[in-house]
C-alpha cells in the first residue's frame, strides 16, 4: 500500500456530514475543522454525553455545553471492510473502521478510520490518537476525526 | 385466581388464521410492482383462512411499509377501516411488534379482524446493502457514513465483533447458524436457494463481507410480500385452518438502546435484555418450553447473541450450543430458522420467520420440528426497538 500519502484516507464522493436543520450538532462539525474535539459535558450533574441531544440524559437539564477534550482513547471495537457498499469505495478495499471508547470522556465512543495498513491486526483495548482530516474543498467544506495506534510508551 | 393485573395480556386472546405470501424473488426480478405483491400476499392469507378480504377492518406493518393501510383498504373495498397501526424504527424489529399491535387493537375493541404484513421490493426502491444518491447527511449517519460504515453489515459487524471479544465466541457458531438455514432451504421449494446447499467449506472459503461476516452469515436482498390474518380467540375456530395462538408478545429494548452512536451503555448486545423476560412473563412460559426458534438473521451473530439473550445457553455456552446438529429439524435441540429464514428462504424483513412460525405449530413446515406446541419468533437482533412472538396451539392455552 505504499505511494499513497494516507493510504487509510478514504476518497472523496462519500455523503458529506452537516447539521441536522436544528444545529444540534452544529458545534461538534465546527470544532473539527478547528482542530477541536467537542463533546456534551452537563454543567449541572456533570453527565458526559456523545452523540449531542438537547437535554441531558442523567439530569433532564436542557442545552448541556459543549466541552473540548483531548483527541485519543482506545479501541472498543472495530471491523474492515471488504465488500463495499458504495461505488466510491470499489477501489478503495479493504479498510478499517474502529469504535474508540475516550475513557477520559466519561467513556463516550465514537467511529472513525484506522490510520495505517488496512491489513494491519487490530486488537481491542489498543491506545489511540485522534488525526484531524481536513476537506475544505468539499462542498460544503467538513473535516472527520481519524484516528491512528499511539506511539508505544509505557 | 384471576386478578385485575392478570386482564392485561394477549395471551390467548387472539388467533392466526390464515398466512399467505407471494412468490420470494431475488432483489429485481419480481414481475410485480411492489403494491401487487402486497395485495396478492393479503389476499393468499384470506383465501388460506377462507374470509372474505372485505371483512379486515385492520392493518398493520413495521419499517415504514410504503403500502399504506388507507390504500389497501381502498383497494380491497373493505366496508370499513378500524386500525392502522406503523411500529416505528428498528427495521425487521418490528416483525413481532406488528403482529403484537394487531393483537392489542384486536382485545381493546377497536378492530375484529387485522392483516399484517409486510411488502418489500428492494429491486424497485433500492437496495438496503448499497447507498448512492446521498450528498450530505445528518444525525446517526453522519457520524458513521463519512467513514464508510454506510451500510447494515458495516453497522452491525462492531456490535458482533465486541461480543466475540466480551464471551470468547468462535466463528463456528455463526457458520452453524448460516449451516442451519441453508440445510432448511433446502427442504422448502418457497426459498430463494432451495437447490442451492451450503457446506462446511463452501461457508469457509467464501469471501468476508466485512470482518468477522462471510458472504453466508448476511442476509439476502429479495422481492416479495408476506401478511396473516388475526382475529380474536372466540372466533378463532370459525376458519378453514387450525387455529395458532399468540402465547405471548414483547417489544422495546433496554436501557439508552438508542443512544448514537454506538453508544448504548449495554453495547455488545442483541437488545432482548429487557424484552425476552417480557415475554417469558406473558407467556408463562420458559426456553424449555420453546420447540422451534425462527430468529431474525440480518447477520448470523446477532442471531447468537439473540438466542442467548432468550435464555438457550449462556454466551460463554454458544461455541458449545451452536452446531449444526443442534440446530435441525426434526431432531436439533433447538431447531432454527426452519423456513430457511433471511439467509436462505427469502429476506422478507422477518416477517417469513413469522409465517413459518405458524406452520410449526400447525404442523406444516417443510421442516417440522418435534415438538410443535410452542413456537419462538425473535425480530431484528440489534436494532432498537426489537420484538418478539411465542405462537402456540390449543393444547398450549
Ligand atoms: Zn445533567
């Protein structure tokens, strides 16, 4: 898979992400293309909360705020894909798509691609970091959040 | 020994009186625009039943049926409409849930005689495997779709992936579960691959969809149309065929099922946590009574972990439990998806698995199991909110 620059970056042509018409998850689309990661922290009961919703599932307080928190957890699961469901993807295959718990985060998830050979092992439990992947010559521009295996440190 | 509590229930209350499908196609070659298929599926089941199809004065689907109850009902002429009932979300999750809306419209009073059914040409309004056509998007997708989980099997094979893990599950139980349909499809001339069998290595060298799937453990994309007819028990016995019992009936899931994405606290689950006690308790009845199982493969792991949700075995038991000897009529401990089922018979969005429910129990599946007196649907693994249905005969009342 060499020559490619992020070999795991998958093609343009994919449904663009945008908010919903209410904006509820407007300032989680803006923060990334800042390079920013926002997720719902209650600033009543102090609940985490990802995906947004306009209340707070622990306390029923409205309009929980919007917290930045560092981009990097651990695998929770992951999958890759090899058939695909989308012709932009046919030449694409196969790639990894990973479910990273931010234990950090009140242990919220989110998916995103693994960066890296396609073909790598994945193994649940791994420490990753986010990858802010910018594409600002979309219409309309959005940026996703990647992530790739963390430098081995102890 | 009757308490005000014990008035809320179905059990026993209503009664199957007739099933009827079409024809099952591969996805674009049904003959039919999809209406069609729905009508000639509602008319085979009143025919089976021998009730004049002017006489429903109910419908009820699931998953967004495109064939509207008001249409039909113009169509069909009936003197009159008395409950149209939509189960909302949670795709084949409403497969049981719409026979159990029925059945409550039928014991409240508001109707006497309700069709369910369920129509769907994925040849004519899309594929559920494929996406095109979609620009921009929001909510749940756009958290998954950019990344390119798009489609079912990439949605569902994380969930499956975190069971393996959590329980120690092997890729030989869901192979067994793939195995068990096919055995069955091969006994029924209705499935889509009857005259097709799978083996052991076949299963083994076909390619992954998406990893941990093969191409067997997903279900098909098909064509075709499937209704019953219910009816209250006190006119149950005026039909042409033996009348099957609705024992029992639970829908929902549990605690934030929903929460997107793919944050539900209990990840790593089929959803039936809270449902299958439901069930158990309106039945009173247990997974020892259960004779057949048709439980709803959108992908075969989430059939594993449904069954043991529903209390067959417990997860880290599976590797042990599913095998394909376990799995098959007549003989099986637990004889599953006996019809074929999505993976093999037609993927009719579960509502098939209903069906053939029926035929257990009035003793007329291709593939009969040796008990017969109570039969297990389970709807749509891992979607929220699922369902499910214990059917029974007289005897089981
Ligand atoms: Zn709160």
């Amino acid at each position: 898979m060499s020559g490619r620059e992020m070999p795991n970056h998958l093609p343009e042509g994919l449904p663009i992400p945008v908010p919903e018409l209410d904006g509820l998850s407007a300032p989680y689309w803006n923060g990334l293309r800042e390079n920013r990661l926002l997720v719902q922290r209650c600033s009543h009961c102090d609940a985490w909360q990802f995906g947004p919703e306009w209340i707070c599932n622990a306390c029923h307080a409205f309009d929980p705020a919007w917290t930045e928190i560092e981009p990097c957890g651990r695998i929770f699961s992951w999958e890759r894909v090899w058939h695909s469901s989308h012709a932009t993807l046919r030449q694409h295959l196969p790639y990894v798509a990973v479910l990273v718990e931010i234990p950090h985060a009140g242990s919220v998830r989110m998916v995103g691609n693994l960066l890296g050979d396609p073909l790598q092992a994945v193994t649940i439990g791994t420490a990753v970091e986010g990858c802010f992947e910018h594409h600002p010559g979309s219409s309309p521009p959005y940026s996703l959040l990647q992530w790739r295996v963390s430098s081995p440190r102890e | 020994m009757s308490k005000p509590g014990d008035q809320r229930t179905l059990r026993g209350r209503v009664a199957v009186v007739g099933i009827g499908e079409t024809d099952y196609y591969r996805h674009g070659a049904s003959p039919d625009p999809e209406f069609k298929l729905a009508l000639k599926a509602i008319l085979a089941a009143c025919k089976d039943a021998g009730l004049d199809p002017r006489d429903i004065d109910g419908f009820s689907s699931y998953s967004d049926d495109r064939n509207d109850a008001s249409r039909l009902a113009a169509a069909l002429g009936t003197h009159r409409l008395r409950t149209a009932t939509m189960q909302w979300g949670g795709g084949g999750g409403g497969c049981c849930a719409a026979v159990a809306n029925a059945a409550a419209s039928i014991v409240a009073g508001l109707a006497d005689c309700v069709v369910v059914f369920r129509a769907l040409a994925q040849g004519q309004y899309g594929r559920f495997g494929q996406v095109s056509g979609v620009e921009t998007i929001s909510g749940e997708k756009a958290y998954l779709m950019p990344y390119g989980v798009l489609a079912p099997p990439q949605r569902f094979a994380m969930k499956v992936q975190r069971y393996m893990y959590e329980h120690g599950v092997s890729q030989d139980a869901q192979r067994a579960i793939a195995l068990a349909s096919y055995h069955h499809a091969q006994a029924n001339p209705r499935a889509v691959m009857h005259g097709k069998p799978l083996d052991r290595e076949k299963y083994d060298a076909s390619r992954w969809i998406v990893e941990p799937f093969h191409l067997y453990d997903c279900c098909m994309e098909n064509d075709g149309a499937a209704a019953l007819v219910l009816v209250a028990e006190e006119r149950a016995r005026e039909f042409r065929q033996k009348p099957v019992f609705l024992l029992g009936a639970a829908i929902g899931s549990g605690h934030r099922s929903g929460a997107i994405p793919h944050n539900a606290p209990h990840y790593a689950s089929a959803g039936f946590d809270t449902v299958a006690p439901d069930l158990y308790r309106m039945a009173g009845l247990g997974p020892c009574d259960v004779g057949t199982v048709q439980a709803y493969e959108n992908f075969t792991g989430g059939v594993v972990m449904a069954l043991a949700e529903h209390g067959f075995f417990e997860p880290e038991q599976a590797n042990d439990f599913l095998t394909l000897e376990n799995l098959i009529a007549p003989s099986g401990r637990l004889p599953l998806n006996t019809s074929g089922g999505n993976l093999a018979e037609c993927y009719m969005h579960g509502f098939e698995l209903v069906i053939e429910a029926v035929r257990q129990v009035r003793g007329t599946s291709t593939s009969q199991g040796r008990r017969n007196d109570v039969a297990m649907v389970i709807g749509g693994p891992m979607v929220t909110p699922a369902s499910n249905l214990l059917l029974g005969s007289e005897a089981a009342l």
